[in-house]
C-alpha cells in the first residue's frame, strides 16, 4: 500500500512523555535508546516518581488533579517549548486522543506523536466512525441513534434483542448499557443518557446488537507517512473486568491463519480509509462463528502493546518516532512475523473480593521477576503512594514463550513470585485466570468474569499454607524482636523458670482471625535439648528450637533459621523457606506455595476516640462528589447521603440509621481515605448521646 | 583458659547421676504444678468467669514478647500448712525493656490474702528490688491478711509499705496495678506507690467496705462509692490512670514503665553476643551424685556455664579444694569461688578471703558455688589457727560490697555456708539445685556427734548406756536433719530464691547479674589486698 509522496525526515532533537507511569518510563526508556533527550512533566502527588527521574528534565504541572496536570493542553505546551522539545509522545490515556491536543500541538509546530488530529476525529464519534467503516467495506454491527427510549424498543424489534445501548462518545464502559427486552429499554437509556451528560458532556446514544460471549479481537495497525499501511497481527483481549482488559495476549487462541488474514485485511482498510498514520488500533468483536464485526479505532499506543512487541521483536514506540519523523516504515515492520506466544497480566491496586475497588497506600515492596522472556513495565517502586488521582495500574507483565501454555505457566509463576506489598493487588485474581483450565483451553470471551466469580477464582493459598505463612510471620516478628534486645541480649528467648511460656499472637487476614502460639524451647523444657538458640537472634540465621501451634494444632517440627525476614520451616520433613516483610502491624509472607498478608491484631486494643454511632464511614478512598443532605435534616435508614467518587465509580454511602444528621465533615471535591467519617447521625428518639464508655 | 571436661557423658556414672538429677527435677516440677495450680481447678474457673485473668496470665501479658521470667521462690510455704507457693508469685520480668520485680497476688488462693510466707515472700521481692534498683510493679488482688494468722502477720506486714516509700525515697519507682480486692491495710499498697492504675469496677480499694462503715458510722454506701475505680480516678485522685479492664490496665502499666525513662546504674556487660560454653549444659546432670559424700569438680560445672567455658584460675596449686578465679556469664565478669572436695582446710580460708578483696579492688561481682561440708576439724588444723582462717574468709564475704550470687550444687554445711555466702550473708541471689543440702553438718555427723555426747554424758553420770535406744535415737535424728535440710524444707522457709534446674544455671545467672546491673557495682576500698 504504498503511495507517492511522502513527507521529508525531519528529526526529533527532544521528546515530551505527556504522561506518567509506565508508559512515560517505557517511552523515555526508547528515546534513551533512540538518543533523544527527554522531558518529563509531573503532577504534584508524582514529583518523586520515577519517569520523572528517568527523564533528562521534568516540568512540574502545579496541582494533583488530571484535569489541572497531565489533561491541561496549554501547560502541556509550555512545558514542550519551555524545553525546546520538538516532539511530544503523549502515550495512552489522558491527551493521547484528544485532537485539540494533536491540532495544538501541529499548529506549535510540534511533532505530536500519533495520527493527525482529523484521524482522531475521525474516530471520535463512533457512529460516524462505523459509517465510515462500513462505506470502506469495514464488516461493521448494524446500529442506529437513538433519542429516545421508544426509539430503543424500535430498535430492537428490527435488529433482535438484545441491544446495547452506547454514548457515541464514551469509553471504558461508561455510558454503556445492556437492553435485553422492551421493558428494559426506559430505564437503560435514561441510565446511559445520564452518565453520558456526565462524563462526555454529550447526551448522542446510539444501539446495535449485542453480541453474546463475544471476544474482544483487535489489530495493531501501523501507517507512514509515505501511505504504507500495515498490520502487525492481532491481539486478544477479552478478558475484562468492568470493560478494562486485565489479560492480553498474543496471538488470539481463536484465530487462524485465515482469519488472521481476513482480520489483517481489514484493519488496514480501516486504517487507510481515514488516511491513518502512526500505531492505531482497529478494534473487532469476535462472535463465537468466527464473524467479526468493527468496533472503534483507537488512534493511540495501546496499554497492551507489548504483547505485540513480544512476538515481532519490534519497539512499536522506535517506529512511532520513525514514523512522527517522517521516515518510511523499516522492512521489518512491513513484513513482520509472528514467533512464539505473548501474554501480558495488568497489576492493578485493587480489592477483588470488593468489587474491584480501588485500593490507595503506600507500595512498600514490587518486586517482579523479570529476564529474557519476562517483562515488566511498572510505574511503581518501593515507596511509591497510589493515589485515588489517576488509573490504579501499577505494572504490566509480559511473559513470551514457544507456546501458549508455557507462556501462561510462565506468566502466572512471575506473578506467584512477585512480592508486592503495602497495597491491595489483583494479582490473585490474575493468576487464578492463567491457571484455570478455561483460560488454558483458550476458552476465552468477554463473559469470562462473569462465568468465574472473580473473589472464588483468585489464587489463595491453601488453608494449610496459610497457616505456615501465619507461623512463618510470627517468628521473623519474634526473631525481629530478639535482634533488638536491649535488656538480657543473651538471655535465651522466651525463658521460663516456671510454666510453659506459650505466646500467643492473633493475625487477622481476608479469612478471619488466625491464632498462632510459640514458645522457645530449651533444657529442662519437655521434648527438648540443648542450648544451641541461645544468644540473639541477629543478622546470623539461628538454628531455633521453637514450638509452634496454630489455632491449637501443632504446626512445625523444626525451624531451621529465623530472621526477621527469612524463615525455614520444616514440616513432615519438608523444609519451606518462606519470606516474610513487616510494615507496622502488617505481615507480608511470600513463598513458593502463594503469597498472605495478615495484620496483626494488637495485644491491647488502644481505647482512643471510638467512633460515634451513627457514623458514616467512606467505604474507599476517594473523593466526594456530592452531599445530598444538610445538617439537620431528617433522614431515613438506608438514605444515599454522600456520593463518593473513585476510579470512575461512583458509590453511594448511605444512613446507618433513621434519625437527624447531625453533622457533615466532609463537601463535595474532598479527598477522603477509606473509613474517613463523612457524615453522623443522631438517634431518631434524640436522646442522650449514644455508647457511653466500655461498649465502644 | 579453657576448661577440658574429663567426664565421660556415656559412662555408668554419667547415666546414674542424670537419672538421680531427672527424679529429683520429676519431683520438683510436681510441687511448681501445685503451686501453679492456685486455688484448684474449681477457684480458677470461678475467677476466669469474672472476666479475670490468672495472675500468671497477667505477668505473661505484662512482660515484653519473647522476653525471660524468673519467677522467685515458687515453693515458698513449701511443707507447712499454707498452700505451696504462699498465694503470690514474685519475680524478674522485662516490661518495656525495663528489668522488674514483679509482684502479684494469686486471688485464685483464699482470695489472694497474705500468710506469714507470702508476706517473707513478698519482703524479699522487695528487698532484691532495693538492693539491685530494679523498679517494681505490683498486681493487685488480695483479700489481706489470712485473718487466722494475724499474730504471726499483722505486725511485720508494716514493712510492706515501709519498704515501698522508702523505694520511691531511693529513686526505684513503684508501681500498683489494681484488678480487684486491696483493701484494709491492702489499700496502702496503691497508696504508697507512685503510680496507681485501677480497673473499673473490678478494684476495690477502701479502709472499710459497705459492712464495716454501717457499723461504724451507720453511712450506707457500696463498693463503688467506697474504692471504685472511677471513684478514685475522678474523685479522691488515688488512682492515676482509669483502666477499662485487665489488658487495658496491663498497658497502661507497659506506658508507665515506658515513661520511667530507666537507666541501669551498673557498668554493663562487656559484649551482648557472647560465646556459649563449649561443654552442653544438659551434662550438668551427669556431674553432680545423688550421693553428697562422693564429690566433684566443680570445673566440670563451670565448663557448662560460663562464656566459652574459659575461667583464669587463681592460686590453682594452693589451696585446691576450693576453686577461685575469673571467668564471665552472658558477657558480665564475674569471680567464682567454688567448692572442690568438699572440706575447707586453713589455705583454702585464706584463700578465699584474699580472693574476695581481690574482686572488691576491681568492683567485680561473685559467684559462690558451694559443695562443702565445712571447714576442717582436728587438732593440727585448729593448732594452724583454722577459726582464724576461716573467719578471715566469713570477714571478707561480710564486708564484700561487689554483688553476690550463690548457688548451692550439694552439701552446704557448717560454716562453710557462711564462709561461701550464704543466706544471713545477704547475697544479692542464692539459687538450690535440687539435691543440696543445708544444715549445720551431714544428718550422719550430726547423729553421731548427738549420740557421742550423750554416751559421755553417760559415762559420766556412771549410767549404763542404752544401745538399742542410742541407735533409734541417731535413726530419728538422720531422718530430722535430712528432712529439715531438704532443698525443699529449705525453699519452703525462704532460705533461698528458688530451685534451679541446674541446666539453667547459666541462664539463671545470666538474668541475676544483668539484675544486679541496675545498681552501681562498687568493691570495699580502705586496706591494699592482704597477701595471706
């Protein structure tokens, strides 16, 4: 598909990564290759973050916000020509398909990385998008716009239910909704109406059929400005959580060579028919015949992308430099094989079992196994604060492999492996799907976490594991303890003249209390001999004779070594090295049978303000959206009286009780953290205050 | 130097002397479990269905994880009509990094109230804490006196309070924590500490209760009004801190100490890591005979206590039954006088005496570890001045001033048990093993020395005298004397701190000097060392 013409090469001298995380990393991590200095920008709450150390300068875009940072077009140029940049990358999310930005940035005189701004809005509405597919011989879902929810029940009758109803100009699952019938069709368009007035600021819905266990299938397509338009195969997306693709891979399990072929084809037809150029994404839905229909282009560098780069060798952000440059697309793009199987796992900072909440804190360990057919794109290290601001994704994990099996092994075992601490992962989950048979037989389709219940698919450790990992974290405690003695160092741990000395510690994980008992053993104790624990328990791993029991089962026969971070533990004969990290009363314990986290419940419970009956407590972080009620106000049980918003979700907090609000804390625009106090109700028979003393 | 052990762990002897040491350890831990018991099953459940703990529970929740517990004197009241243990448990605990004595009624005993052996018990706490600056922390419940001892209790039991203020006078913190009963006279014992924590409406702490002011004064009024907790946190101002319950007190008792801002007043040891004995304490068993007339050599014991079994002994070619020199446990230095082949002989006096002006010059602690019989009798030791030697040793010991521990392994006779520190000499500890014996000699000796008088006072006389009697008489006379100088008869009246398993005496050791390193560790000066 070459064409005459073309566009002379024009350098880039200086890159701008209009982004954060790991997109901004990986791309600068390309530009460093490429030898193009870098500039990073930076909101307020990432100042110390990585990309912004990585890169050869930083701008700081004053506030936390995305809207006042890395979404605000006109200090996004200040900081490209502050800095001389000639170019700005502006990676996946935030501006990278918004054409202002692209139109922008060419009437600066900046190289934007991506299509020209007419193909982003080309793409933008989706209903003119499909329109345009379907004229360039795109097979396209048949659709119609909708205005109202009769026009919905219309729909249906002639396209056959059920229908989804769709924001012509949302995203991520927003604004989107299932009709299975005529009955439903009121209450989804209102629905979607209205969370497409709030998100996009425009009302536009439009129907088509809804394809039942589709799969989500999309080509990388790649242009030049010389008109050659190429596909570098397809990837395979389907499984999702809330619309958001946590597994990818490549190639799809359910295409074939033909199919490839036919995909391939029209992707780049696609593609050329908006006069696409730079990475692009032709999105197709898959039905389980093998038909596919398009979906959307995504004008940008897809989170997904190295999965691609994974089977083809090729640095897709390299070839999008080449191609803002104006060089032709290499050989090696234009006649690019598929070798071997690529699988990418999206950790994300999240509660599974929750529903998938976002989860804030501070990352105190990431640790991933990385090597010659492992990759990892993070955004995170050791001390990094998720924050509720931006998207919770911490890292990508990308295992290649011969074969699809192997490459889920692969992946799943780095995902085992990894220690990650201080906040909430999905990694559980992901696991669970690597490993699950389905998952395994290429069984894949959007419903896939539907069918699963995600909390019963995550990986947990078997109970018994659990209870060595519960043993395992009470001993580096103890040994913890023991190496800083500042009274008797050398006194035997846990000595006693008289009784038995058990110690009894509680954790407190996802599954309960777990009650975990020790004692050090030495002469004269029953069933023991010799001194050989004697003395601290410093940097030298002990040999320590320790009895164990948990929830009143002997647990362990021997532990061979106990430090504060490492503990052997022989059971039946088989010794388990386990690791084990505290932070304050947290336990991290990672081994090769799983990964737990307890938190300790403390000795003493510290009797500080409790809080009041009546209390209204944030049930994540995030932040409020609005306030429904005012103080004094009187309120029924179960009233929403605080909207809070996070991650693109919006959770409805309502009253424990009947009763009169007394007070607000909180208004709209504030950050809470999770358990914050929002709001307080007093008793509906206003009496004195409530819980005087011990009961709380 | 390092000791070389020359017994044979797999020989006959060996084997007979463990099992000897393990029965009489079998018998040893049967009466701690009676003294652990309490009250009995019947008392401890009904104070656990008040919500309360046991008192050993309470010290388990009071001292740092994974920390030691020396508990003192466990067999007090041991072989009288009181309940063995004497209704209170003393002892070393850490809480909050800060060594203390420990002392907390057993109310699960008729209602945790103080016979005469609680009361020596809880005097001796007290006294340790005084001479060693360790603070001290009292858990409260008690009923009082055990009203049918009062004669024997009422008027020494003053001391209790005196000693407390006099403590609080010397800078060594007191503190009460109240979980119930501390009336009458019991109310002193927050009243006199400088900290008072009372659990809500579980203390009680009054002169007179409902009963006794309706008598007096015909006043109606309960507990709570009378000594509750919130009652003396909000009005009288007795109570420092308002617990909400048990834990609660426990805690804020760990935050007091805490806060004391502690700091220990002796030099310290001289490294926190030091070696283990190169020998296994376990052979501790093996070394010591059930039979106290067949001795040995205390070298073999000091091999499986101090650092890398290293001692430098001093004057080993003079005066070889009695054992001296340096050596250091758990890292503090220590001088070790130690008893070898029993009998004290006129260089072994001298010895001892110029040793322990040697361990005053350089403020250095002793250990006794005794295994005599006395010292020696007869006309050419008496004629070389053996009442000289010896008292220049019981001279030296008397006015030692660096801190003494000892530990009786076997016979601790005659004045040989003064000579080597023994109770009235006021060491900082003294610790049995479980097969010691003390008496003013050998139930055998004193037998015969009875019935040698008596056949004199006979032939004296001009009456015949009665063989069959005399050999009844001496019988009843060796089992007397072999009872009353039982570790435990010993034990029982307070005459030591506790029975050691002597595999832990390294340990026990260790914890007494890190003990005595809350005071200044300062030897007599005045005269040079009298080279004797």
């Amino acid at each position: 598909m070459s064409g005459a013409g073309g566009r002379a090469v024009t350098p880039i001298t200086k890159l701008l990564v209009a982004n954060r995380g790991e997109i901004a990393r990986r791309v600068v991590h390309t530009a460093r290759r490429l030898s193009i200095p870098t500039v990073a920008v930076h909101s307020d709450a990432d100042a110390g973050a990585p990309h912004v150390r990585e890169a050869d300068e930083a701008v700081r875009l004053p506030g936390v916000s995305a809207a006042e940072t890395y979404l605000d077009i006109d200090r996004m140029l200040g900081a490209a020509l502050a800095t001389g940049a000639t170019a700005v990358h502006p990676g996946y999310g935030f501006l990278s398909e918004n054409a202002a930005f692209a139109r922008a940035c060419e009437d600066a005189g900046l190289v934007f990385i991506g299509p020209p701004s007419a193909a982003i809005e080309a793409m933008a509405s989706k209903v003119a998008a499909k329109q345009r597919m379907a004229a360039a011989g795109v097979p396209v879902l048949e659709s119609a716009e909708v205005d109202s929810a009769e026009e919905v029940a219309t729909a249906g009758r002639r396209l056959g239910w059920p229908l989804l109803v769709k924001a012509a100009f949302g995203g991520g699952g927003r604004g989107m909704r299932v009709v299975a019938s005529a009955a439903e069709a009121a209450a989804a368009f209102e629905a979607a109406r209205g969370e497409a007035v709030s998100a996009f600021g425009d009302g536009t819905l439009f129907v088509e059929r809804f394809v039942v266990s589709p799969r989500h299938v999309e080509v990388q397509v790649f242009g030049d400005h010389h008109g050659t338009v190429v596909h570098l195969f397809e990837r395979e997306c389907s499984i999702q959580r809330r619309y958001q693709k946590i597994i990818e891979e490549c190639p799809s399990p359910a295409v074939d060579e033909s199919l490839r072929e036919a995909l391939g084809k029209a992707a780049v037809a696609a593609a050329a028919a908006i006069g696409y150029v730079g990475a692009g994404t032709v999105e197709f839905v898959l039905d389980r015949d093998g038909q596919f229909f398009f979906l959307e282009v995504n004008t940008r560098l897809q989170v997904e992308h190295p999965v691609t780069e994974a089977v083809t060798g090729l640095d897709l952000v390299a070839l999008q430099l080449a191609v803002a440059a104006g060089e032709p697309l290499p050989p090696e793009a234009r006649t690019a094989e598929l070798r071997g199987h690529a699988i990418e796992a999206r950790l994300y900072a999240e509660d599974v079992a929750a529903g998938f909440l976002p989860v804030s804190g501070t990352v105190e360990r990431f640790e991933v196994p990385a090597g010659l057919d492992l990759r990892v794109d993070r955004g995170v290290e050791a001390g990094s604060v998720v924050s509720t601001y931006y998207d919770a994704m911490l890292a990508k994990v990308i295992a290649r492999a011969p074969t699809r099996a192997l490459a889920a092994r692969r992946l799943s075992d780095a995902l085992r492996r990894a220690r990650l601490h201080g906040v909430t992962t999905n990694r559980d989950l992901l696991v669970g799907v690597l490993e699950h048979p389905e998952f395994l037989e290429g069984r894949t389709d959007t419903g896939f976490l539907d069918r699963h219940d995600p909390a019963a698919l995550s990986h947990r450790p078997a109970a018994g594991v659990r209870r060595l990992h519960a043993a395992a974290a009470v001993l580096a405690a103890s040994a913890a303890r023991l190496g800083s003695r500042t009274v008797q160092p050398a006194v035997p741990p846990g000595w006693r003249n008289v009784g038995e000395g058990w110690q009894s510690t509680v954790l407190a994980d996802t599954d309960g209390p777990i009650e975990v008992a020790h004692r050090y053993a030495g002469p004269g104790r029953a069933g023991t001999a010799g001194e050989g624990f004697a003395g601290p328990a410093t940097a030298a791993p002990v040999e320590v004779t320790v009895e164990v029991t948990v929830e009143g089962e002997r647990l362990v026969g021997r532990v061979p070594a106990a430090t504060p971070d490492e503990v052997v533990l022989e059971r039946d004969g088989v010794a388990h090295r386990v690791v084990v990290a505290w932070y304050g009363s947290e336990a991290w314990v990672d081994g090769p049978l799983g990964a737990s986290r307890f938190t300790e419940v403390p000795r003493f419970a510290e009797p500080g303000p409790a809080v009041a009956a009546g209390s209204l407590l944030a049930p994540m972080p995030g932040s409020v959206a609005r306030v429904l009620a005012a103080p004094g106000d009187r309120v029924s049980e179960g009233q929403v009286l605080v909207v809070l918003e996070a991650m693109k979700m919006e959770h409805s907090v309502r009253s424990p009780r009947a009763g009169t609000l007394d007070q607000v804390l909180v208004s709209p625009g504030a950050q809470v953290e999770a358990g914050a106090v929002l709001a307080v109700v007093g008793a509906a028979s206003g009496g004195g205050p409530d819980g005087d003393g011990e009961a709380e | 130097m390092i000791l070389h052990s020359s017994i044979d762990p797999h020989g006959p002897e060996f084997a007979a002397n463990r099992q000897a040491q393990l029965e009489l350890l079998a018998a040893h831990e049967a009466q701690v479990a009676l003294a652990c018991e309490g009250g009995g099953a019947a008392y401890r459940e009904r104070h656990r269905r008040r919500g309360r703990l046991l008192t050993r529970e309470r010290i388990e929740l009071l001292v740092d994880r994974d920390t030691a517990f020396l508990e003192l004197s466990p067999l007090a009241a041991w072989g009288t009509d009181f309940h063995v243990g004497g209704s209170v448990v003393t002892g070393i605990g850490v809480v909050s990094e800060v060594e203390c004595v420990l002392i907390a009624h057993d109310p699960t005993v008729r209602g945790g109230a103080m016979n005469p052996y609680s009361l020596r018990k809880i005097l001796r706490a007290l006294e340790i804490a005084r001479c060693n600056r360790l603070p001290v922390v009292n858990l409260v419940e008690s009923g009082g006196a055990d009203l049918p001892t009062q004669a024997d209790l009422f008027v020494p039991a003053g001391q209790i309070f005196r000693d407390l203020t006099q403590l609080s006078a010397l800078g060594i913190p007191t503190v009460a924590l109240v979980f119930g009963n501390s009336t009458a006279g019991g109310a002193y014992v927050p009243g006199m500490c400088d900290y008072a924590v009372l659990v809500d409406r579980a203390a009680k702490v009054f002169l007179g209760g409902p009963p006794l002011v309706k008598m007096a004064t015909g006043e109606d009024a309960d507990d709570e009004e009378l000594g509750g907790a919130a009652m003396h946190s909000r009005v009288s101002g007795l109570s420092d801190y308002f617990a909400l319950d048990e834990p609660d007190c426990i805690r804020i008792g760990r935050q007091v100490v805490e806060s004391l801002n502690w700091r220990k007043l002796g030099p310290g040891p001289r490294t926190a890591d030091p070696e283990a004995p190169r020998y296994d304490p376990e052979e501790l068993l093996g070394v010591v005979s059930a039979d106290l007339r067949v001795p040995f050599d205390p070298r073999e014991v000091l091999a499986r206590v101090v650092d890398g079994s290293a001692f430098d002994e001093y004057k080993p070619e003079w005066g070889s039954s009695l054992v001296t020199g340096f050596a250091s446990i758990h890292g503090y230095p220590v001088g070790v006088l130690a008893n070898a082949r029993g009998v004290l002989f006129n260089e072994e006096g001298k010895k001892g005496a110029e040793f322990i002006l040697l361990a005053n010059q350089v403020d250095t602690p002793l250990v006794f570890l005794h295994n005599t019989t006395g010292y020696m009798v007869g006309r050419q030791y008496e004629q070389a001045g053996m009442v000289k030697d010896g008292a220049k040793m019981i001279n030296a010991v008397a006015n030692s001033s660096v801190p003494h521990l000892s530990v009786i392994m076997g016979a601790s006779y005659g004045a040989g048990n003064y000579g080597m520190c023994g109770r009235a000499y006021d060491p900082r500890f003294l610790f049995t093993w479980p097969g010691a014996k003390v008496a003013v000699m050998g139930p055998q000796q004193l037998a015969g020395v009875l019935s040698i008088v008596a056949r004199q006072s006979a032939e004296a006389a001009g009456r015949p005298f009665d063989e069959a009697a005399d050999a009844e008489g001496r019988s009843r006379v060796e089992a007397q004397i072999e009872r009353e100088s039982h570790a435990f008869f010993m034990t029982g009246r307070l005459y030591d701190d506790g029975i050691i398993d002597p595999r832990h005496t390294r340990t026990v050791l260790g914890i007494a000097l890190s003990a005595v390193d809350g005071a200044p560790v300062a030897g007599r000066r005045g005269f040079g060392v009298f080279r004797m």
